[in-house]
C-alpha cells in the first residue's frame, strides 16, 4: 500500500487519478467554489456549472493545442456510443469507409460503421494475435472511402501507434480513448477525435469529442435529437443533463496536467514509466511481452508468465503486496499493467521490485 493507504492501482479503467484531485473533489463535494451547493447536487443550468465547463473546455484546448474552428463536445455513453454515433454523423448509406483492425475496439466500432455504409477492413492483425501495429506501406486506402478509422492505442494487447497512419489524403477519426492527453497528438491532422474519460483524463461517464470544420459539415438534418453532433453543439454539450461531477473532475485534472509540464510533461512521464517497466520485462525469458518491441503501448503493458498457475499467483501476491489491477482482459489474459497519467512511477517502481522478488522465488 501506498503510505496513504491507497493501493498502486493499474486498473485499466475506471483509471487511477491523480491524488490532488481526489483530495480537490473531496473539497468540493459539500459546497463548489462557495456557492453553498454541492458538487453532485448544482444544477448544470447554473453559472458557476457553466464556469466550470468553460474552465475545462480552455484548458483542453490549450493542452492539445486544438484549433480555433474546431468544435469540442462533453458526450455521454462512451467511446462504445461513439462507434455508432461517429458514422451515423460522417457517412451516407452506400458511402465506404475503411478501418485499419488493431484490436477488439477497432473491430467493434468497424461492426458499428457497417450498419450506416460499407466498412472495409484495409489491414486486420486478428490473424497473428494482436501484436503489432501496420507500418504505412503495408495497407491502402481506398480512393472512393470517405475516411479512415483507426484506434490509437489497444488497452487488451498493449500495442500503439507511434505514428501517424497514411490515409491517403483521406480525413481520419480516430478512437484515442485509452492514450489522449498521454502521447503526441496532431488534432489538426484529424477530423473526428473520440475518447472515453476514465483512463487519462477523468472519471467515467464524460466522452470528449472533438471535431473538424469538415466534420461538422458533414452532420445531415434529420438525426435523432441525441446522436446529432449540431444539437450538442448548439447547446454547448449541455442539451441534456451531463455528468456535472466527471466534468469537474476533468477540469481539475486538466489543472494538474498544465501544473505538471502540461502535454510534454505527460508524455515524459509516460515514457519514463512504461520504459522501467519494459526493461524488467526484457531482462529475463520469465516474462513473456505480448506486443512486439516496435508496437508496444506506454499506456497498457501486458504480459504472460511461464504458465496460468503462475499467472493466478501472480496476481493475487502482488494484490497482497498493494498492487491492483493486474489481471488481464478476460479474452487474452495474462498480466495487464496500465500507466495512464495519474498512475505515478512509485507505483511503476514498486511493481518491479515485487515483479524482482517475485521471479527470484518463483523461477527455479
């Protein structure tokens, strides 16, 4: 445990945050910025709300460095919802679009585009298990498709892109649920960008999506009141009811980030964290790293021992020892360690040295 009491937590998600924030929520809880209501009771139609969603929306711009013309929306439901809604708003029936399959979230936000047009998996690494990323070159882009989908980072087999894919002068949307805020992003270069809070930038319950010129263009008029891009827009992602509390705790967190070295700074971190950690991996033949070295993810490590029995051991010393989180998604299994952006490298620090002790006693 954590001289808090808290345990170091590499849960994929909800995702640990950063302990300044939990302590500011606690804070607030009671009575927001002296407004005499409390953090989960205000109303989302009140000034010091619509404060607070300003705040946040600043910072996020700031951060990302997202353009002037570009539209940022606060969502519900997910990047799950932002399968479907994404092409519902982009695509016309009979219209292509092309998915580059790297994971279990590409594939099913491919399922997804496939109810509105015609979905084309251009490259597809279900066929070696998931262990890399394509390298441009190796896929094309079809000249008629619309855009091209990709998911950035892959939180079940802890593979990446480190680049930006080549889509052929196509517009691209990107899944950046599980890496946004933690790794270099060109916004500018996309045209649609979705991404689930809970892993680096919030709670669950808030999606931030964030959506060119083009995009919003592209929105037709006769949509469902709740999936249409230019409602939620035009309301300033307050048309319903949002999750005021996850709103807050991004701005909070957005705080942190610019406190802390702001993008860069994340980004550093997250690499400092994920390279200790492989270095243990690639120092002895008892770990067995899923992804291969070039694809390999600074956001989610995942990894088998020599065998299940060990694996089960494994997880449950190391959750003896403080350590949480472990355990592999329920289709690939294994070890799973998530370094998002509130994880800090003292619990990066204490897995190893467990991870040490826990070989030496094991691997005879």
């Amino acid at each position: 445990m954590t001289p808090t009491g808290r345990i170091h937590n590499f849960g994929a998600g909800p995702a640990v945050l950063p302990l300044e924030v939990v302590e500011e929520c606690r804070k607030s809880l009671p009575n927001l910025d002296n407004s005499g209501f409390g953090l989960i009771e205000i109303s989302h139609r009140s000034q010091t709300f619509q404060n607070v969603v300003d705040s946040s929306i600043e910072k996020l711009r700031r951060i990302l460095s997202i353009p002037e013309d570009y539209t940022v929306l606060y969502l519900q439901g997910g990047a799950s919802l932002q399968f479907y809604m994404s092409a519902l708003n982009l695509l016309r029936e009979n219209e292509k679009v092309d998915f580059l399959i790297t994971g279990a979230w590409s594939q099913k936000s491919m399922k997804e585009a496939n109810r509105i047009g015609d979905a084309s998996a251009r490259w597809d690494g279900a066929e070696n298990g998931f262990i890399s990323i394509p390298k441009n070159g190796e896929y094309s882009v079809r000249k008629d498709s619309l855009y091209l989908h990709y998911t950035s980072n892959n939180t079940l087999f802890g593979t990446q892109f480190h680049h930006l894919p080549d889509s052929n002068g196509k517009p691209r949307v990107l899944d950046a649920s599980s890496d946004i805020m933690g790794v270099p992003l060109d916004v500018s270069a996309h045209d649609l960008i979705y991404a689930g809070a809970q892993k680096n930038l919030g709670p669950s319950g808030v999606t931030v999506v964030i959506l060119s010129p083009w995009a919003m263009q592209r929105v037709p008029n006769d949509l469902p009141t709740m999936l249409d891009y230019s409602v939620h827009s035009s309301k300033g992602s307050l048309f319903n009811t949002p999750n005021t509390f996850g709103i807050f705790v991004l701005d909070k967190v957005f705080s942190w980030v610019e406190n802390n070295g702001g993008l860069e700074g994340a980004i550093a971190r997250n690499r400092a964290k994920s390279d200790l950690l492989y270095k243990e991996l690639d120092r002895s033949d008892f770990w067995t790293p899923h992804a291969n070295k070039d694809s390999r993810s600074v956001m989610n490590v995942t990894w088998r021992l020599p065998n299940t029995e060990l694996e089960e051991k494994f997880l449950k010393e190391s959750l003896d020892a403080g350590l949480g989180g472990l355990k592999g998604h329920r289709s690939v299994g294994g070890i799973r360690a998530s370094l998002y952006n509130g994880c800090p490298i003292e619990s990066v620090e204490a897995l190893v040295s467990f991870m040490k002790d826990f070989e030496e006693s094991n691997n005879r």
